[in-house]
C-alpha cells in the first residue's frame, strides 16, 4: 500500500466523482466553466483522483474532460467507459492530456444488470477481458468496476476480479451501487476479495458508496478497515437519488478518529467549506442545516447546557474546530460603510478569491445590499457570492424591473420587464399570490413548457430584513434543472431563481439540439 511522505499510517486515496456522478443527480448539470472552477479547487486541494466527467455522453463532456485534463497539475483525471471500445478510445482522447490519465470502465455483473445486456456469465467475462485490455493497452492507469457488485454472487465477482486483473487493470473498485448494503457485509466483501482473488495484493481495491439507507460513510470507512485504500466520493455527498458517500465526511472522519482509524488522505481540509459552498452554488442543491461536517448547524449550539458547556472549553461540544474545514471562526458584521478592502478579506476568510473586475461588480451588489439591511453577516456574504455566480451577465434573460400589487383578496398583479437578447420587454400579468403572478408574467413573456417541480425558500440570517435564497426546480421533455436566487424582497428573489433556471434550461436545450 502507498504512504504518504515521513508517515508510517497507509494512505487511502481520495477519488472524488462530484463532476460524474455527482452531476448525474437531476437537475445538477454544471456549465463548462463551472466543471473547470470545481476540479481546479479539487486538484489544489489534495484529491487524488478526480472523476471529470463520462467523454462518451456528449460533446460537452468530452471537451470539459480534455480541459480539466490539460489544466491539471496534481491530481489524476479520470474518463468513465462502459465496456465498449468506442467509450474507451473516447475516454482515452478525453484524458491523454493529463500528466496522470486514468480510464475507468464498468460493467454490471450482478444477475439483474446480466440481464441487461442479455449476456451470459461467460459471455460477459469475455466482454470484461476484452475491454480492460483495450483500455490497458492505451493507458498504464486503468480502473474496473463491477457495477452492483455488492449484489453479485460472491463466486462470480471473484472470477470476473480475477478476469479484470489479469488483463491489467490496476484498481479494483467494488460499487454498492443501490446503497444495498450494510457496513458488516462491505467489509466482508473487501476482505473476501483480497484473501481470495490471486493478483489481488498487486492492485488497490476501492469502494463506491451510495446512500440510500444513510450508510454510505459508514460502509465505505468499513471497507477501509478491511482493506481497501480508495474511497469514491462527491462533494456534499452529490449524486443520484439518496447521493453518494461524501468526501467530507469521510476525510474529517479519518481526522478526527485517527486512533482507531489510522489511516491518511492527502486533503487540505481547510478548503472543504469552499468546495461545499461551490458545489452547492453550481448545482443549486443547497447543503441541509443538519449536514455532517458543512451544514450551517453542524458548529451551532443553541441549548443552555452546550453554550455553558463551549464557553468554558470548547471541546465540551466540539469534536473539531471550524478552522480545520476552513469555517471562519468570527462573524464580523460588516455594514455599508465597510470598504472594498475590508469586504475582499472578509470575503477570502470565507473562501472565495476574487479578481479586480470580480470584485468591482460584488462591491456594488455588496453597496447595494448593505443599504437594504443594517448588518450583513457572514452566511449573506455567502449568498451574495451564490447569486453573483447563478445569476451571470451573459446569461440570455435578466430580471430588469418588478412590481407586484398584493391584497387581501386575489388575483394578485406582478408587472415585470426581463431582459432578453439584449432587449427589454415588460408585461402585466395576475396570479394566485404575488410569486404566481410573478412567474405568469415570466411565462407570458417567455413561453415555454418547462413545469415546475419544486419552490423552496430558506432565511439567509434571522429578522425581518433578512436575505431569501429561493430555489426552483423544472423540467421539460425530460432535461431537469435547478434555479438559485437570493434578495431581501423573497418575490424578486423568486423571479431571478425562476429565469435563472429557464437559462440553464436554454443552454441544454441548444447542447442536445441537432447540428
């Protein structure tokens, strides 16, 4: 097993496929730019791996693979195949370019996915030899997965395992790909392959976790224990359905219980707060109060007893500090009379590093906001850099004017002019409630057919002039996709969250229309 630099303590390598899996969950699909932003962060933060992307599904795919490739420095970038030779040599163009290029490609064997291809156990073990050889024979690095593997019969895992080692593949990862599972049987499973499989001490074994029963930090942390040294994993615990085991999660936990887990990653984690705000800024899926390690409440405490508890030492409470995931540990209120260099620190304290352009037009949204509200605290700081990210200059409609009358008895009226295509047009529409008055003018001004799937509205900070962030989702012909806003007034807040998702909606519907 590899060790990290003067340590004694096996290193488990940290594959984060935020950018695969994690932007397969509906409505998180993530611009060109943003992919670049994210892997960047990761690869100066420390990740071993990352998982840029699946070359194969499209032309942006493929082209955000190849950049987040060629910009790379320290981590190995990784293109996901499935078993045919068109996705391989794909993913090959897509990584080649990367000083450290890895291929990663999968089959299901369980009985249900055999089923699939409608092959048989022999049939599929030749598929298997076929296309880890092809992938090995272009790229020294090659990664196989049996995909649902912790539902496949324990004999033909072990010879498909063998199969995939003996044609060259140099990481074994073992994928509960339903969150089936449970700790004791992925242990079991891990340690059952290494004991059992010849090559298997040859090659790493990694784990790939989801969490549909909540136990995907616990079952791959088990794996670890019995063997495995790679745990796949996403930002904020990203990805389809329940989402994936997440890297925070995992990495503070080998941290923070090195005693009994003696086990190191490579990780800053003090870039771990910023990655998450990223994240949940590009896919508009905003981290839950509650969450482990990144939730807003995961440092919050509000009982008699606990704040008694933290004055007199704060490890009564706390089994980390905020600063170890880069949290700053002091909420200075900043107010309309801060200036541009105290708001550009404060703002790098909360992990974002602006430009001199950037910071211009955040200064000016920062004016503007400090005069709606007489204290601006750290978390509307983080919601003002959100809405500056989701709410681009380019993008093809923008909020200009709104005005809605309310009354005690409906029809409410929204008039609203939106921006689109560089021209201004305004409309008068009605609506049950000023938000469904607010979204009827955008609908008469743009139509389309997009149906709304969710509204949600969460208080920035506390009091009545506190900062809405709102969140929309919608979907149409099958392409779904989130929308994020934030404002003092929660209709306009509502308005911007609606157009920013019809934007994104437009950028897909131009990605999957013919040439």
């Amino acid at each position: 097993m590899t060790k990290p630099e003067n340590s004694e303590q096996d290193h488990v390598l940290i594959f984060d496929t935020t950018l695969r899996d994690g932007e397969q969950s509906p409505g998180a699909t993530m611009s060109h730019n943003e992919k670049l932003e994210i892997a960047e962060l990761l690869d100066d933060m420390g990740v071993d791996i990352i998982e840029a992307g699946f070359p194969i599904a499209s032309e942006g795919d493929f082209e955000a693979v190849s950049e987040i490739a060629r910009r790379s420095t320290n981590s190995v970038i990784c293109g996901l195949a499935r078993a045919k030779d068109g996705d391989i040599d794909r993913a090959w163009e897509a990584v080649k370019h990367a000083p450290q290029p890895r291929i990663h490609t999968f089959i299901g064997t369980s009985p249900l996915h055999r089923d699939i291809p409608n092959l048989t156990k022999d049939e599929m073990a030749e598929v298997i030899h076929t296309s880890v050889s092809r992938a090995r024979n272009l790229c020294d690095n090659v990664q196989w997965s049996p995909m649902d593997a912790t539902r496949t019969e324990h004999d033909y895992l072990c010879r498909v395992v063998e199969i995939a080692i003996k044609a060259g593949a140099t990481t074994i990862n073992i994928p509960d790909t339903v969150g089936y599972t449970a700790p004791r049987e992925s242990a079991d499973l891990i340690r059952m392959l290494i004991e059992t499989v010849p090559g298997a001490d040859e090659i790493i074994f990694a784990t790939h976790c989801h969490n549909d029963l909540g136990m995907a930090t616990a079952n791959a942390l088990a794996a670890v224990e019995a063997g495995a040294r790679q745990i796949e994993c996403t930002i904020n615990g990203l990805g389809e359905r329940a989402g994936n085991t997440a890297l925070e999660e995992v990495v503070m936990a080998l941290k923070v219980r090195n005693d009994i887990m003696p086990y190191q990653t490579r990780i800053d984690t003090t870039k771990i707060i910023q990655a998450s705000r990223m994240v949940a800024t590009v896919s508009g899926f905003p981290v839950q109060f509650n969450k482990a390690i990144v939730g807003k409440n995961a440092f919050a405490h509000e009982s008699g007893i606990h704040q008694d508890g933290m004055l007199k030492n704060s490890e009564n409470f706390e089994i980390m500090r905020p600063e170890d995931i880069g949290l700053s540990e002091t909420n200075l209120v900043m107010g309309k009379h801060s200036g541009r260099a105290a708001l550009r620190a404060k703002l790098s304290d909360l992990g974002f590093e602006l430009g001199d352009n950037q910071l211009r037009d955040v200064f000016v949204r920062f004016k503007e906001l400090a005069d709606r509200k007489k204290e601006v605290f750290d978390d509307d700081l983080v919601a003002l850099m959100t809405d500056s990210n989701t709410n681009a200059a380019n993008d093809r409609m923008q909020v200009k004017f709104l005005r809605v009358i309310c009354g005690t008895q409906s029809p409410q009226s929204a008039e609203l002019t939106l921006t689109i295509d560089g021209e201004d047009h305004a409309v008068k529409a009605t609506g049950d409630g000023p938000v469904d008055a607010t979204f009827n003018a955008v609908k008469a001004l743009f139509e389309h057919k997009a149906s709304l799937q969710l509204y949600q509205v969460n208080a920035v900070t506390e009091g009545t002039d506190a900062q809405a962030t709102v969140s929309v989702r919608m979907e149409e012909d099958g392409k779904i996709v989130t929308g994020q806003s934030s404002d003092t007034d929660t209709v306009v807040a509502s308005a911007k969250a609606y157009v920013n998702a019809l934007n994104k909606l437009l950028v897909r519907r131009e990605k999957s229309a013919p040439q």
